[in-house]
C-alpha cells in the first residue's frame, strides 16, 4: 500500500506535484492529455523518483517555504475557474477513464491526505481490541484494470465486492467508475488487512477515515488496514 518516505521525501514529492497540477489542468482543459501520464511507472513511482530527486534539495527551512509557495500557485491558478470547468469532459482518457480537472484535484486532495501523517510526524495507536483477518488472499488493484462489481459491505458500506482474473476483495466504491456491467479503477488500492493482537502499538501511516480504516505498521513490520473502531489512537 503505502512505503514509509522521509519527511524530505513527502514535501519534495508534494511540491512537484503542486508544480505539475498548473500545467496539467491547463492540459485538460485543452482537451490533451497531461505529459507526465506518458511513462509515469507503477503507482506513478517513476514520476515521484524524479520529483523527489528534483525539489529534495536544500535546508527544510527552504522545502517548507516551496511548498507553501507551490500550493499557493496552484491555488491561484484553480481557484478564480467557472464552476463549469471543474467537471467538463473535454475528451481527455488515460487508461480507459474520463480525466477532468475535478478529477485530478479530487487525487491531489487525496494524495495530501495520504502524507498528513508523515507530514506531522509519526503518530501511533494503540490496538484496543483484536482485529482478525480474512483468509482470501490480499487483491491489488491498478489504475485502469477492469473489475467485475458485487454487492455493497452492509457492514461498511463504502465498500463494493469486486472480482478480477487475479483475486476478489473489498474496495472503496468511490475508487471505481462504473462502466457496463463492471468497473474501471481509478484509484490503486490494496486490501490486505492487519492482523492486531489487543494492546499491540501500530505506527499508523495513511489513513481512509471516509471508509472507517488506517493503514498501520506493526513492529515486526508487516503492513495493512485496521478497522478504527479497534484502535486507541490517544
């Protein structure tokens, strides 16, 4: 799901990131597809390495003070557009899916989301009560592949049961856009779960409130979602 970055990482990786989003909203609104979708690697790594690589530089002072002026940029650029824009499809596909600027400021938010915590610094919880794990083995998903669709979790309802020629688990439904009689991803997801003893100490490092799961690390270092409800996070 998620690797561990350094907090240079995250804001050199989010002030790229800031950068690229002017020029690729320009592009969609111009009907083009945006230049980094031309070889962007698996979960877009060969963009972030590159990223990094570019806006890691220089003191934290120096990064933090680019982040703020990146986002402030960006904001600049989004903020003063017509509401029509946001979601116009101007004819713009990557990987079988729709691409409008909402679209790609709804990732960025997320993304944001992803590193609050790393941006803050480690935080921890405590397991309170057991979590189990399913035996069905974990499902990875990747932008573009095409999933049959099942029912709704009646427990979280967030979730959609999908199946794929390599596995079946539970996924956010807002991850997914409905196509036919199935669903394309738009978002990379990962079910594998957590297995948590009661009392046990997670490092938590990304979080889906909206569906009700932290992604966490256990000290012998194994990685996966963790139901909130189980957690102890004061």
């Amino acid at each position: 799901m998620t690797t561990q970055w350094t907090a240079r990482e995250v804001i050199a990786h989010l002030i790229g990131w800031n950068r690229l989003y002017v020029g690729g909203c320009q592009a969609i609104l111009a009907g083009r597809v945006r230049a980094y979708y031309a070889d962007p690697g698996p979960n877009f790594g060969k963009i972030n390495a590159i990223l990094v690589a570019r806006h890691g530089r220089g003191d934290m002072d120096g990064l933090l003070a680019d982040l703020r002026a990146s986002a402030a940029d960006l904001a600049a650029y989004i903020g003063p557009l017509p509401q029509a824009p946001w979601a116009a499809d101007r004819g713009v596909r990557q990987g079988g899916r729709v691409l409008t600027v909402q679209r790609a400021v709804d990732a960025l938010i997320e993304d944001y989301g992803h590193h609050r915590v790393q941006m803050a610094g480690h935080r921890r919880a405590r397991a309170a009560v057991a979590h189990e794990i399913p035996a069905r083995a974990a499902l990875q998903l990747q932008i573009g592949e095409v999933v049959d669709l099942g029912e709704r979790d009646k427990e979280w309802p967030e979730f959609v049961f999908v199946t794929t020629t390599h596995g079946a688990g539970w996924v956010p439904a807002r991850h997914l856009r409905v196509s036919g009689s199935g669903a394309v991803v738009e978002v990379p997801y990962d079910t594998t779960e957590l297995a948590t003893r009661a009392g046990e100490v997670l490092d938590i490092l990304a979080e889906d409130r909206q569906s009700g799961w932290l992604w966490c690390r256990a000290a012998d270092g194994r990685e996966g979602w963790v139901p909130v409800r189980t957690l102890d996070e004061r």
